[in-house]
C-alpha cells in the first residue's frame, strides 16, 4: 500500500490518554568503557521485570561483534542517527511500540544527542516521555570528562544513572570521586550509582566473541563450549545476581 | 490601559500565522487516522514540499491540557518581602510609571530553579585533596 493510500485507509487504534514513557540512553562519549555490557544486563533484568522495550542499536561505528544487534540479533533495530531525523526514532518507536526505549548510542554520538535534545526535548516532555541518561565510569580519567560533557549539555532534561565499571582489577576510580567537577555533578544531579564489577577475561571474552550474554552464560544456553565450564557459569550467575540486584533498588529509573 | 503600554502594544509587528496552520484540519485528520508524526511529516513534504520536525506537528496537535475541578490549594509562599525606597535611585526613577506597586508587600511564589552544571572541558579535571592544599 502507497503511502497516500494509507492516509484514507481506517485505522482502528485505541486512542492512548497520555502514558508516561521511558527512554533509557547510554550517554555514548567515550568508547570500550562498557555501555553494550551494561545495556545487555539491563535488558536482561527489562525481561525479567516482564517490561516490553524496544532496543535501538545507534553504534554508528557499525561493527557486528559486540555491538547490542551482534547480541540481539532481529531483537535489536539499528539505527543511523547521522541523518536529518537524528534521534526521532525515539517518538516514532514510543508511539507503535512498547512505553520503554533501550538505546545503545555508541561513542560519539555526542553531537547529535545534544543538538537532538535541544531541539525536540520540550515536545518529548508534553507527550510524557522521561529519559534516563546511563554514563559509565571507569578508571580512565576520558570516561569522567565524557559523562560530564554530557551533562554539561542535557542539564536536568534527564535523570542520572552512573554505573562504576571495574574494567580492570582494583579498579581505581579517584577521577570520578574525588575531583572538584565530578562532585559538583553528584552535588546537582544526585545519580543513583550502580557499580559493575571486574568480570574474569575468561568469561568476558569468549562471551563477547560468541555474542553470548551473562544470561545465557548463567543459564548454560551460550553456544561456546569454553562458557560452560560450571566455575564460569557460577561466575556469570554471580555478576548477574549483582547487577540486578542494583537494578531492583532503582526500578523507577528504568521502568514507567 | 496606560497609554504607554498601548502604544507598545500598537507599535509590535503583528505575528505571522503559524507555517503548519492552513494544514491543521490535515494534520488532525491524518493523526486520528493513526499516522505517526513522522508519517504525517512526510505527506507534508511530498504533497506541499514543506519541510517540518515531528516537534512542530506534535505543537498542533498536542491535546490541551485540562484543570481538574476541585478547590485550589494555595501555593506556597515565602515571607512577604518589605519594599524599602532605594535611598539614591538612578535619576528620574521615582518620575517612570510603576506597575508592579499594587503588589509591593505581598507574598510571591517561590520559584523552585534548579542549579545549572557547569563544566569547562578545556579545564583538567581537579583532584579535590589537590585543589585544597593548591599543590
């Protein structure tokens, strides 16, 4: 059917009164600092809470392995926010689909957003969507200036989630505690934080390259045979216990 | 009306319609139909050639938003703040029409703003213990 067609054509949809929805966002500045990682839990624990979301895969480096559509394969929509509509796919999604959006943005993508939010936040707000914008700190100094950008540009559009990823054993994370711009963040926005620990190269690697989650690891349904070893599976039990836990205690954030 | 307000009103440039406004009745139809505001963007552009965001359509079409009934609660007030004469105002100051004086004395809302993040990404980021000591 022509799109003109489709104008005339009836359409008999529930008229909606107005639902809050969700958009839940990595704030994509600084790249291997562990966004898909943590969006892969998230999504795990969204099932589990028996939530429909839609996943958007906006990684514009457009790699297979590791990115959310290699994990999420036909479950996961990818998108090129580098056009004219940007991130319109936000609305366009919350108005056919489910109420919450998980967003994958992928390094750089920074510009965009920004320009994105300046322009179409004050509309997003009237039809009831929240955005909850997810940094993630590591030891690297790059991770914190990258958060701070980000909010230095969204201001209070949207609320704070900042997951400490231990990225490396004895993960110091002094750059985000204890400096003068990243208190001043915490003294403003005041973001629940989630701390991710470090996960053991033996399960984090052969699970990136299989594009297996901890779910599945947890669950013994990954198709590498190296992740079915019982400590390994015990491990990804226990990193996904973890997580959702920390999840639990933070639902408002994440759900509508 | 005070004369000089209505001379500024008189003298403001009328406002232009609104550019999507001849195609309201569309618009409206086309969303009660279903069509998304990408969709209906779309239509816009092939059959008028104009080129509109999803915000501009959503402005249109938003529903009004309606008061429900019931008795007002009153909104929180602080101290009523004391208007004292500026000892030495600027000059002729006394002599300009003053509008807001029927409010002088009263309470007024408070405003709830919230702080604005400041960050300057030229700046290194400053270790607190570092920038107490100034080492």
């Amino acid at each position: 059917m022509s799109l003109a067609e489709s104008i005339s054509a009836p359409v008999a949809r529930p008229v909606q009164q107005s639902p809050l929805k969700r958009v839940i966002l990595t704030m994509g500045g600084k790249g291997g600092v562990g966004k898909t990682s943590f969006v892969l839990c998230l999504a795990e624990w969204l099932k589990g809470q028996g939530a429909e979301f839609t996943m958007l895969d906006l990684d514009t480096e457009n790699k297979s392995r590791g990115s959310l559509k290699h994990y999420f394969e036909g479950a996961a929509r990818k998108v090129d926010i580098h056009t004219p509509a940007g991130l319109d796919a936000f609305i366009d999604c919350l108005d056919d689909g489910p109420k919450v959006i998980l967003a994958d943005m992928g390094a750089g993508s920074g510009w965009v957003a920004h320009e994105w939010f300046d322009t179409m936040f004050e509309s997003a707000q009237e039809m009831g969507i929240a955005f909850t914008a997810v940094g993630i700190i590591t030891p690297d100094p790059a991770s914190v200036e990258s958060v701070l950008s980000w909010a230095k540009a969204l201001q209070h559009k949207v609320q704070y989630v900042i997951v400490e990823n231990e990225a490396v054993l004895h993960a110091d994370f002094s750059y985000w505690r204890l400096t003068e711009q990243a208190e001043q963040f915490r003294q403003i926005f005041n973001p629940i934080t989630i701390p991710m620990k470090y996960r053991l190269p033996d399960l984090e690697n052969p699970a990136r390259q299989y594009g297996a989650t901890l779910g599945e690891v947890a669950a013994r349904r990954s198709k590498a045979p190296e992740l079915e070893r019982s400590s390994l599976v015990a491990r990804a039990q226990g990193y996904q216990r973890q997580i959702f836990q920390d999840l639990d205690r933070s639902k408002e954030l994440f759900l509508v | 009306m005070d004369p000089t307000f209505q001379a500024i009103l008189d003298s403001l440039p009328s406002k232009p319609p609104a550019p999507l406004e001849p195609y309201r009745e569309l618009i409206h139809e086309m969303r009660r139909r279903g069509q998304t505001y990408r969709e209906i963007a779309q239509v816009l552009a092939e059959r008028f050639q104009i080129q509109v965001d999803l915000g501009a359509i959503h402005d249109l079409v938003k529903p009004r938003r309606k008061r429900k009934p019931g008795p007002k609660e009153p909104r929180p007030v602080s101290t009523p703040a004391v208007h004292k004469p500026e000892a030495a105002g600027p000059k002729g100051y006394d002599s300009l029409p003053r509008p807001v004086a029927a409010f002088e004395g009263r309470p007024f809302p408070v405003t709830n703003k919230r702080p604005v993040f400041e960050y300057d990404e030229n700046e290194p980021l400053r270790l607190i213990s570092n920038s107490k000591t100034g080492e």
